[in-house]
C-alpha cells in the first residue's frame, strides 16, 4: 500500500531536494536528497545492508524542519503568557481556529444568558479585549478568526454568531464556514489554536466545553501545519457578514 505524504519543508528554492516528508499514517519522516554512491564514502558507514541507501542532508533543513520529539507532551503555560502575545506579543498577526459546538468561557458571560432570554447580543461590548483589537489594529498588525458552524447551529454558535458584530466592529476580521464544508477541505478534526505570525502556535486543550489549558508551540513541523491549516481554511471560509446572511434567523 502506497504512502500518504505530505512535504514538511525544504530548504530549496525551487521546491526540489533536499526536502523533508512525513507518512501522515505513522508519522516516519522521509528524506529527498542527493544520492552518497561515491564508495569511499559508503565505505565509511557502518552495518550497511543490501536494501539501504543514503542521502546528503543540510544541517539547516533538521534544523529547521526535523521534528523534535517522537511522542510530545504537553506542556501548559500559564494564561498570562498567552495574554502577553495578544496583548502586543506578535508582529503582524495573531489567527484564530474556532471549532467547537459550544464554549463553557461563553455560557458564564452576562451576555450569554442575555441571548438565551432575548435570542440576539451583542456580546460583552466593555470588555477590555475590543480595545486592545482596536489598539492593535491601529498598529497595522490585523486580528483574524475562522469559525466552524455545524448545521444546524448549536446553541453555542449561534450565540457566537449574533455578538460577533462588536468583534467585527473593533476591527476582528471574522470568517466562517460550515463544518461540512471544512471536512470536504480536509480540515476535519482539528482542534482550536492561534497561530502568532508564522512563528508560535497557541493550542487548546479541553474537556467537553472546558479549556483545561494552552500550550505554546515553536517546532517547525507544527507551526508549518497549523499555516497550512491557516492558508486553507481562510480560502474556502466566508466574510462574517456574508455567511451570517445565509444562515436562516430560526436556527
């Protein structure tokens, strides 16, 4: 059965060798470089066997793109840390994954149970986070989010989807796209994460509803999938305002 691979990175300029794969199915790393043939060199490996082969790799491309740990575990930071890069920790921009069918942060806001009472917020609109957007944003640097909307919407999204205007009126640039549609992308079972610039991943962690923490994540095969993950899901999501009009008020 023939491999699953996807590129991981390449330090060519033109996308041929050397570069880096993965087997998405068990995660073996496989290697595109120049042939080593000369047998002066082969004749200084050890325990060479009929079916092997070897390839020349820059020290830069492991560097930049070998994964660093064969089993990672998560290592959680407190929430301050995180603050510290909303807050004014990235250079050009901070993106949000939202995947969930509900949030428990969302269901202890005031304007939670405003909505559940009246069926429309606009969210917590004093809250500290739409002025700090809007001082961001001042900067040049640009706040994005895409959100998956299962159909129908549950409560939670729903939720999401009226108070969304004050996000998108500080400055957020919103986009969403119905789950379906995100799996027919591939983009299926993801979880929530920021992505700073292209350089540190935020990832969520939870149970049921509950962010049970967030881990910063620098290791390049992992910031590599979560830009990809980035590209693809900001081409096929729809403006806020565009999909908010699709959506049937009764849902």
């Amino acid at each position: 059965m023939a491999r699953r691979l996807r590129v991981i990175g390449s330090t060519s300029g033109v996308g041929d060798c050397p570069t880096l794969y993965e087997d998405v199915d068990t995660g073996e790393v496989v290697v595109q470089g120049y042939a080593v043939t000369d047998p002066e060199d082969v004749a200084q490996l050890m325990h060479v066997k009929d079916d092997e082969g070897f390839v020349v790799v820059p020290r830069e491309l492991l560097v930049r793109f070998a994964p660093k740990e064969s089993t990672p575990v998560p290592e959680f930071v407190p929430q301050q840390r995180i603050t510290e890069f909303i807050n004014d920790g990235f250079e050009h921009t901070a993106w949000r994954l939202e995947t969930r069918a509900g949030y428990l942060s969302d269901k202890q806001m005031p304007s939670y149970a405003e909505f559940l009472r009246t069926g429309d917020s606009a969210g917590e609109v004093g809250h500290p986070w739409f002025e700090n957007v809007r001082r961001m944003v001042g900067k040049g640097k640009r706040f994005e989010r895409v959100r998956l909307v299962d159909d129908p919407p549950t409560e939670g999204q729903r939720y999401l989807l009226a108070c969304a205007r004050t996000n998108v009126a500080a400055g957020e640039d919103i986009r969403c796209m119905w789950r379906s549609e995100a799996e027919a992308a591939g983009l299926a079972g993801l979880s929530d994460f920021w992505l700073f610039g292209s350089r540190t991943v935020a990832r969520f962690h939870f149970e049921g509803e509950r962010t049970v923490g967030m881990e910063l994540v620098t290791d390049p095969l992992e910031v590599l999938r979560a830009c990809q993950v980035r590209d693809a899901a900001w081409h096929h999501a729809r403006p806020y305002a565009q999909f908010r009009a699709q959506v049937p008020s009764g849902m």
